[in-house]
C-alpha cells in the first residue's frame, strides 16, 4: 500500500514532524468551524420552516373561524324565516296608516286596520318580512328573531321602552 502523501513529504525531507501536526491541527479547526457554519444553516433553515408552518396553522385557522361564523349566520338567518313562517299573523289591510323607519332609514308606511296599529304601537306584535311580503308576528315571535337576525324585523316598539304618553 502507498503512502499518504505527508509521510511522502516527511521522507522527501520536505516538511518536518512539527509542520505535519500544525497541518493537521488546521485541517481540524477549519473541519470543525465548518461543521458548526453548516450546523446553523440547518438550524436558521429548520427556524424558518417552523415560522412558515405556524403562519400558515394562524392562516387556517382564522379561515376556518370566518367559514364557521358565515354557516352560523346562515343557520340563524334561516332558523329567523322559519320562526317567522311559522308564527305570522294574518295581515288585514286596511284604511290607518302604520309609520315605521326602514333599514335604510326611510319612513315607511302600511295600511292596517285600527286593530293592528295600536298592536303595533303598544309592542304586542311586530312587522317583519318573509318572502318579500309584509307579515305580522307575536312579539314573543320578534324577540326570537331579533336574537338571530335583526334585519328581518322591521317595525317593533319594545314595550319597556313606550313612555306613558296621556295623549
């Protein structure tokens, strides 16, 4: 087997004991300083892997929150139209006028029988929209379905809210 080629340096008379160590000894420094660069490379690229990966789990799960709340909208909206189906009231069209604001803050108005417009006053029941038509609920009826979608309700006067008006 042939020689390595410091012992073929130490026989040639080229380099001496003292000069093959101070070689090795370098060799070994730069082997472990290298090893120690390429370690934090590693480290730096795993960091940066565990961040992507946990601003990606924040991305999903602020996805996932907002996809739950519109499904929960979605469910109320539709538990609002079926509460309403099935506990409106016949609307009997009339010659008094019944004023209420809309969404849009316009004054709206519907004709009602005597009857109904002091209801509708006094807070015992409620005008609401299904289907696009004006319907009459109860205001136990209203109370559910302002817990759930508030749009729906469009005329309601809360009872604990009436002043005593002796006029």
């Amino acid at each position: 087997m042939g020689l390595s080629l410091q012992e073929q340096l130490l026989n040639a008379g080229l380099v001496d004991k003292k000069q093959m160590k101070k070689a090795d000894h370098e060799k070994r420094v730069k082997n472990r300083k290298k090893r120690k660069i390429g370690d934090s490379f590693e480290d730096r690229d795993k960091l940066r892997l565990q961040q992507q990966q946990a601003e990606r789990a924040k991305q999903d799960q602020k996805l996932n929150a907002e996809r739950n709340q519109q499904a929960q909208q979605k469910a109320d909206q539709a538990a609002a139209q079926q509460l309403i189906a099935t506990n409106q009231l016949p609307v009997e069209e009339g010659d008094v006028g019944y004023h209420y604001v809309d969404a849009g803050g316009k004054i709206k108005r519907i004709l009602v029988i005597q009857d109904i417009a002091d209801k509708l006053a006094n807070g015992r029941i409620g005008l609401a929209m299904h289907n696009g038509e004006f319907v009459l609920v109860s205001a136990e009826t209203v109370m559910k379905v302002l817990k759930r979608d508030k749009d729906l309700i469009l005329a309601y006067n809360d009872p604990a809210q009436i002043e005593d008006d002796p006029y």
